[in-house]
C-alpha cells in the first residue's frame, strides 16, 4: 500500500511539473526575463547618452554630426536588450518597440546604421542561442546587450514609469518599466 501511494505521489509531481510553460508578459524593473512568443527578452539596463561623454559617442556612432545633440527638450535614451532563444525553433527577435509614459505619449526607436557595433539589429536566432552574439563588442561590452536608441521629451521623464512595450505580430506583447 505505501509503495502504491508512493507512485501515486511520484507520478503528480510529474505532471504537475509538465504543464503548459509560464509565459511572464509583465516586469516591475528591468532584469527581469519577458517572453513574446517563443524568444525571451531581457533589458539589461536602460539609460540616458549623453552625446559630450566618449563612452556614451561610440553608442551614437552613427548620428549625423548636426543631430548628435538633440535640443534642449528632448534626450537620447538606451534601452540595452539581450534575447535567448529556449525553443527548439529558428526565430527572429522583434524589432517592434515602443516607450510609453503615463500621459499616453509614445516613442519609437531611432533606427542605428549596420556599422554600429553596439546597435539592435536582429537576425533569426537559432535555437538555445542568444542576440547579441556572444562573441559581439555589444555582448562583451559592460552592459551586454544591443542598443535600441530612442529619443524622448524631458517631460516625459517626469511621466513615470516609463514602459518598454515589446511586441510581435500575432503574439501576446509584453511590458517593462523602466528603471530611470
């Protein structure tokens, strides 16, 4: 009888176990791993650039030299992004992004030239692989993570929280607030 109530118990943790997968579609903060379909994102960090610093000009490489410093009302923001691929399934990472503050306004990423080192620029992603290429400055830099550049109004940062909205035709978008 106890052996019978063992296998009982062995066998519903089993299938307790095996279910459908938690898809997570929310993020209080950055750090926390969100899925649109089959990918999972990852913001790594979220910044201002400021175009006078070295650091933050090779992130900007690229923007025009007349509209590097944007005036006085609006910022470059980064948002620094990692994708892992768990499925068993070829998949190309989103390039659909968009900030929203609390009083409806909403931006889109600035597009980067291919040369940029540190930019998002997603190609198909093989299964159990990650974007940005390990081997990538991007990766081995100290955020490891390619850049989606937006520029927002600096009154937006007082509209908080800001959110990343991540999405994908026909797939479930998933949310972020972003730490500033």
């Amino acid at each position: 009888m106890r052996r019978l109530s063992l296998i009982a118990c062995v066998a519903a943790l089993l299938v307790a176990g095996c279910g459908t997968p938690a898809y997570i579609h929310e993020a209080e903060t950055e750090g926390v791993y969100v899925d649109v379909g089959q990918l999972t994102y990852q913001v790594q960090i979220s910044r201002y650039l400021n175009p006078g610093s070295l650091d933050d000009r090779e992130y900007l490489e690229g923007i025009p030299e007349d509209q590097l410093h944007p005036p006085g009302d609006e910022i470059w923001f980064g948002v620094f992004m990692r994708v892992k691929n768990y499925s068993d399934v070829a998949s190309v990472p989103s390039s659909e992004y968009t900030i929203k503050d609390t009083e409806g306004q909403e931006y889109r990423p600035i597009q980067l030239p291919a040369n940029n080192p540190f930019a998002y620029h997603p190609t198909e992603l093989p299964p159990s692989q990650v974007y940005p290429n390990p081997e990538s400055a991007a990766a081995n830099g100290p955020i490891q993570g390619s850049l989606i550049l937006f520029k927002l109004k600096t009154d937006s940062l007082q509209n908080r929280p800001l959110v990343l909205e991540i999405s994908q035709a026909g797939e479930e978008p998933s949310r972020v607030d972003l730490d500033l």
